[in-house]
C-alpha cells in the first residue's frame, strides 16, 4: 500500500512543481497588482502542496510524531514567513519571495527523507535566520549609512577568511569551518556578500582604471585566502562575481575577457599545485576506474540520477545514502534520483528564473552602489548554483559548493537568506520610486484638469 501511494504522490509532485515552474516565468512579465497578487497567491498554494505531499510520503514511511510535528512546525512557518515579510515590507518582490518558500520546501523534503535529525537542525537554523534576516533591508535603505556597512562588513569579511587559515582544521582537503566551541560557521559563506557590497561601494563614485586596480587588489586578496584555504569553488565565485562586477561598472567588455582568461590561466596553475584537484579532474573525465576510492562520490550519484529518469524512483524507494556527504555537495543527486529528472530540470529553472529576476532589479536601479551590489549578488548565486549542480551531473569537476536553500549547513542557509533580503530592499528601493513617480505624475494630470477648468470658466 505505501508502495502504490508513493509512486501516486510521485506523479502529483511532478505536476505541481511543472506548474510553479511555468507559472515562475510568466510572474515575471505580469505588470497589473491584481494578477501580481493572483499569481503570487497561486505559486504560495503550489508550494505548500508540494511540501504536504512529499511530507505525506515522508510521514508513510517514518510513522513518527516528530515528522507530523516538523511538518505542521515548517507549514506554519511557510505561511507566517509570507505575512510577516509583507507586513514588514510592502512592496517587496512576491516572486522573490515565493522563490525562498519553493527551495526551503524541497530541502526540508530531501533533507527529512535522508536524516530526520538533520532535517530538524536545518529547520531550527532557517527559523533563526529568517528572524535575524528580517531586519537586513533596513541596514541597507540608507545609501550613505548601506556603505558604511558595506566597508564595516568588508573588513570584517577578509579577517575572518584569514582566520580560517590560519586557525581551522582541513575538513575534505579545504580549510572552511571556524569552531567556536559552541557553534561552527564557514566564514566564506557570508565573506561572498561582505565582498560585493565592499566592491560596490569603492566603485559608487569613480569606475576609471585607477579604481580597478584598486578593487583587483581587494578581488585577489579574498580569492588568494580562499586559494590558500583550498576552497577553490569558494575563489571562484568570488572571481566571477568580480569581473561582472568591473564588467557592469566600466561597462567594458576587455575586462571580463581579460580576466576570465586570467581565471582560466589560475585554474590550470591551481591544477598543478594542488593534489586534490588533479584528483577532482582526474575523477571529472573518467570516475570509473576510481569508484571504490576517490570517484566513489561521483559514481554513485551518476548511477542514483540514471536509476531514477524523468520521473524518479519515488521518496523511500532509491539510494541516496549510497553518496558520500549527500546531504551538503550532492543535495541535487538524490532530489533526481527519488524525484525524478523532470523536477530536476525545473529547479535549474526556477534557479534561471530568480537570477533573471536579480538582474531584473538590478537594473533598474539608478545609484551605483545598489545596481552593482545586484549585479554581484546575482552573479554569486548563479555562480554557486551553476557550481553546485554542474558538479553533481558531471558537467564541472565537483567543487563542494552547496545548492542555496537546498542543502543541508547553517551558513549556507544564513548567507542565502541574507543575499535574498538584500535582493528585496533593492526592489523596494524600485517599487518605491515607482510609486513616486506615479503619485507626481497623477499630481500634474490633476494640475492640468483643474488648470483646464478654470480656464473653461473664464
């Protein structure tokens, strides 16, 4: 009987995200209020229904209190996420925001299905920093007082990155995590975002040559920590982040050649320097003949995404745990295996999809520092992204970066949540300007009828 109910639940999982899917690319050309809202309302609904019925599944095979309990806890939290956000934050993006409900859901889905325990701590972590994030668009609406904080947080970013070198242990061939006793972080995680909104502000007056040198020098010494650290998925984003920073300063297209070329020479150095890369690459063309060793990772999550095709094997009824450190580097894999490849390709994108919407935003902003801070934020998320997936289907070598939302790590979740409600004030910061224009506009038409009818009695 479970068996029969979760290949049903299957198919309705696949249905609804195929439509939240659509539905997230036709959000984005809907001007009017009233659709806005319809539409944002109907994406909501389809996000809970997508979590009730992988919980449904979940709570088939666990038949525990404490799974029913998670869920009623994350649905409650879904919910009051929403009102509380538009509370707060009238005009804020409904698309962003019913983005950030569709990704926790998944990952409270696969993350329950492969460790109720981890799923319980991710769930405590994403409460937390929902909270704590909720007054991170305040920090920033100020444009003078946003890049004070930009240059606080920017030096506080590359001493704690030179912290973790020197001070933490190497965890899977990299120096990441720095333990407090109490709690452990990955600096890294939230330098990214320290690192674009310091960029931004150094480029907010001046953008000629002498400026990007000066940032060059601010880009190198992140991405050499990083490099020293090992974290060479981590100098990654950094880079491009950087370059299409330059890129959308100068509005030069030498300098994102320029540099991706750089990136390119970096990397072949990287792969002569360090062991575990040439192992990564070693394993990237051919993980076969390494599969009870180093390419173990790799060829399980290749052989879990065939066994599962276009509409996966159904939660419970795969083997996900067969990948080492699922639940961090390889999060994409199991969701393909038990899900199926058809939800796979519409997280990518609905990941397209909220990259476009960064970009959207960012470009309608007039001010320096707030487009490139946009720019910068998208480009790390699509960065990470593009990183994380790209290592699960073999595309890249694996890198260990994590899917945002999705994988299992409080840092992640606390750096995205801080990326996307910085991504919110900007379009407030749109909106706003918006509903200014349109007031003064009505304003002058409202001069005119009355100039007119004063004119017309005369």
């Amino acid at each position: 009987m479970n068996h029969i109910a979760t290949q049903v639940f299957k198919y309705l999982l696949v249905l609804v995200m195929v439509a939240y899917t659509a539905g997230s690319f036709q959000i984005l050309t809907v001007e009017k209020p009233a659709r806005m809202r319809f539409a944002f309302y109907r994406q909501v609904i389809l996000v809970l229904l997508f979590h009730t019925f992988g919980f449904s599944v979940i709570m088939l095979h666990e038949q525990t209190l404490e799974i029913l309990g998670m869920y009623l806890t994350e649905l409650l939290f879904m919910v009051l996420y929403v009102v509380i956000f538009r509370l707060a934050y009238r005009n804020c993006s409904r698309v962003i925001l019913s983005h950030v409900l569709m990704f926790l859901a998944i990952g409270f889905i696969i993350l329950t299905r492969l460790s109720p325990e981890q799923s319980l701590k991710q769930l405590m972590m994403v409460l937390v920093f929902a909270v704590l994030t909720l007054i991170v668009p305040l920090m920033f609406r100020k444009e003078k007082a946003a890049t004070v904080w930009a240059y606080i947080l920017g030096a506080v970013g590359i001493l704690l990155l030179g912290v973790v070198l020197v001070f933490s242990s190497r965890t899977y061939g990299a120096n990441l995590t720095l333990n407090l006793g109490v709690i452990s972080f990955q600096p890294s995680e939230f330098a990214k975002i320290s690192f674009v909104l310091l960029i931004a502000a150094l480029f907010r007056y001046k953008h000629n040559f002498g400026m990007v040198l000066l940032t060059g020098v601010v880009a190198l010494i992140h991405i050499l920590i990083l490099v020293a650290s090992t974290d060479l998925g981590g100098a990654m984003i950094y880079a491009f982040a950087y370059l299409f920073m330059v890129y959308a300063a100068t509005g030069r297209l030498f300098y994102l050649i320029g540099g991706t070329l750089v990136g390119g020479g970096a990397a072949t150095a990287a792969y002569f320097l360090f062991a575990h890369v040439r192992t990564r690459v070693a394993v990237w063309l051919d993980p076969w003949p390494l599969m009870s060793g180093k390419g173990n990772q790799v060829c399980n999550s290749l052989l879990g995404m065939a066994s599962g095709g276009f509409m996966g094997t159904g939660l419970y009824q795969g083997s996900p745990k067969l990948i080492p450190i699922v639940e961090k580097d390889f999060i994409f894999s199991a969701i393909v295996e038990e899900m199926g490849a058809i939800i796979g390709i519409c997280i990518i994108l609905i990941s397209i999809s909220c990259m476009l919407k960064f970009l959207q935003v960012a470009c309608k902003l007039k001010q320096p520092f707030y487009r490139l801070t946009g720019v910068g934020l998208a480009t790390v998320y699509g960065i990470q992204v593009f990183l994380s997936i790209g290592g699960n289907i073999k595309f890249i070598p694996a890198t260990g970066v994590t899917l945002p939302f999705v994988s299992y790590g409080g840092s992640s979740i606390g750096s995205t949540f801080i990326l996307f409600v910085v991504m919110q004030e900007l379009f407030i910061r749109n909106r706003n300007e918006e509903e200014r224009k349109e007031r003064l506009e009505l304003e002058i038409e409202r001069r005119k009828e009355a100039e007119q009818q004063q004119a017309f009695r005369k």
